[in-house]
C-alpha cells in the first residue's frame, strides 16, 4: 500500500481499518486488478451475493475510467488523491459506495443500476453527504460534494439539492469540478480514524439549544417531575468524576415518569464539557455524552424530534447496536462520550469516563 506523506498513526490506521472495505492512493487503484479490489471487498462484506460482486465490478470500472481522465488532466492527482470503497459510516451500518478524497474537496458516490433514480436513492445519497459534513472532522472545512451515478443511463441527468444525478460517463466531470489544485487532500489515515466522527461543535451548540429551549413539548412534559431525579444524577456524576472512578445509575418507574427525559437532559448537559477526559492528542469529545437506546422507534422519535438542530437529529441520540458494534470492531476502539443508554425494563446506565 502506498503511504507517501503519512504519519505513523495515520499508517496504522490504514493498515488496521475496519471501516472501509479498500483505501488506496489513486494511482494504486489504476494499478491494481478489478478481481483483486472486489477479493478484498468480499473479505470486508462477508455476505455478499453474485449482484453485490457484479455492482462492485461495474463501479470499479466506472472509477478506474474516471480517474484516468482526471488524472490526465491534473498532474499529481494520482499520488495525491485517495479512493475509498464500502466505507461505513461510523456508529450505523450504511456503507458508502465510493469516497473520493481530492484536493480541497471529498466526493461522495453513490452507484445505481438504473435508467432513472427514485426519491430514496436521492435520499440515501444525500444522508451520507449530510452525515460527513455534520460529524467528520475532516470534513469540517473541505466541500463534500455528492453524486448519484445511474450506471444505465449517461450524461448530466437532474440535480435534486444537493446531489448532482449524472451517468457513468461524467464522473471525471464532475470530480474536476469541485477539485481545488494547490490545495492539501485530506489525510485518509485521519479519515479513517474513528475518533474523527464526532458531531461538530456548531451542531453540538444548535442540539443544545434546541432542546433547552422547550419548543420539544413532547419530550418535556415530564420535565418539572423529573427534576429532583435529575438532579440527583448530576451530583453523583460530578462526586464520580472528582474521584476518577465509574458510577452506574439506575432509574426505575413506570411508563411515562420521565425516565428518558432524565437521559437527554443528562446527555445535553453543558457541564460534562468540563468533565470530558482529554484523549491522547490532548482534544476533548465534541459530545462527551450520547443517549443510547436499543428502542429502534424510540430512537427515530428522539432523533426527529431533534432535527431541526442539524445532522438529522444524531448529534445526542443513536441506537445502542451500531454503537457497540462500531466499538468493538477493534480492541483499541474507546468510545470518546460517556455513555447514557436506555436498556430493557426502562433501565438507565450512565458509564462517566
């Protein structure tokens, strides 16, 4: 693997990630065999059938053909550029058909063998767009650009908001419009780091405010109920946190006492800011907490009640499963909140780091 212009934990990173099924420099992909690149994707997707292999096999060509055009036309783009394929958005199981990391600029491709698109695969694409600009650090302040590729169709199709529709032929046209030259390309060692999935500290504020300022009339309701408990928790937090040990709280009551408002109003909390444990760089967690709930619907409601925050409401709650599935994919994986999860028979764990 080709690791020009890398630090040593980026390296490692690249050479240990669960999050992607292939990462390699650009010129390394037109160098490599299409057989080998789909072996190495069917190690990373073990359950893929015959049409996931053939899908592969046709976006493979497509990009291969791309970016010999692109590079073509820009000198270095090849040792400079990166192509990620099946990368996994980190805390969920939504994988990403292409990512392309250029100068100044990520693409996001999402591939169809279609003549026409439908609303959800517009949708799909344009969620993995928005999920990158509201929680990955590198792409805080470099354009994430999306693109639906319909492999049975050609040419410039539509473009609904924010995702360009365009067939298999202009997608070296559209990586050369958002391309900057001059500009640095984002470290796909970095990229790959999990750490670097936390939601931005703008998205933190506008969640924060949002539910602080009671517009969510649904979710507290039970507010003024639950607030000796609340702030029971938040002493035993704080006693914890001074003592550098771990605390686990469980809530009891019945249906509707308020026990999953006491968690958002935990996870929302400004002061865990100050408690959050420095990671080994020396930076802090942009969300030191995350409300965890293995409740599917429940976490949809929580999460649409929150959207108009940004970032589709994620930024406090997500579904404990992927959490703990994108934790324990690595042994060197520590999750960077503290963690709030609602469990089964309505019980709440709160683990301060």
């Amino acid at each position: 693997m080709a690791l020009r212009g890398l630090t040593d934990s980026a390296a490692g990173a690249l050479k240990t990630t669960t999050q992607a099924g292939y990462c390699e420099r650009l010129g390394t992909f037109l160098s490599t065999g299409p057989s080998d690149i789909t072996t190495k994707l069917k190690t990373f997707v073990v359950d893929a059938d015959k049409d996931q292999v053939r899908a592969w096999t046709e976006s493979i060509r497509v990009l291969r053909s791309a970016i010999e055009r692109l590079a073509a036309k820009h000198a270095g783009v090849s040792e400079d550029g990166w192509v990620l394929l099946e990368y996994t958005i980190p805390l969920e199981s939504r994988r990403v058909d292409a990512l392309i990391l250029l100068n100044g600029a990520v693409v996001v491709l999402e591939f169809k063998g279609k003549t026409r698109p439908t609303q959800a695969d517009v949708d799909q694409a344009a969620a993995y767009a928005r999920d990158l600009r509201a929680y990955h650090r590198e792409c805080a302040t470099v354009p994430v650009h999306c693109a639906l590729v319909l492999t049975r169709s050609a040419g410039e199709i539509d473009d609904r908001g924010a995702v360009d529709i365009i067939g298999p032929d202009q997608v070296s046209a559209c990586c050369e419009k958002v391309i900057r030259p001059g500009e640095p390309t984002p470290d796909a060692g970095r990229f790959l780091e999990i750490e670097c999935y936390q939601p931005l500290p703008s998205l933190i504020k506008a969640a924060r405010e949002l539910f602080q300022s009671g517009t969510l009339k649904r979710v507290h309701r039970a507010a003024a109920a639950t607030e000796p408990t609340l702030a029971k928790c938040a002493e035993i937090v704080h006693q914890t946190a001074s003592q550098k040990r771990r605390a686990l709280i469980l809530i009891c009551g019945v249906p509707g006492a308020g026990k999953t408002l006491v968690g958002l109003q935990l996870a929302h909390a400004k002061y865990l800011d100050d408690l959050a444990i420095a990671d080994a760089a020396g930076g802090k967690p942009t969300a030191p907490a995350v409300f965890l709930s293995g409740n599917g619907p429940l976490v949809e409601v929580l999460q649409y009640e929150l959207k108009s925050a940004g970032g589709d409401g994620k930024a406090f709650v997500r579904g404990v499963h992927e959490y703990v599935k994108t934790f324990t994919r690595a042994k060197d994986r520590i999750p960077p909140n503290t963690s709030l999860s609602m469990m089964k028979r309505s019980v709440l764990s709160m683990l301060p780091r």
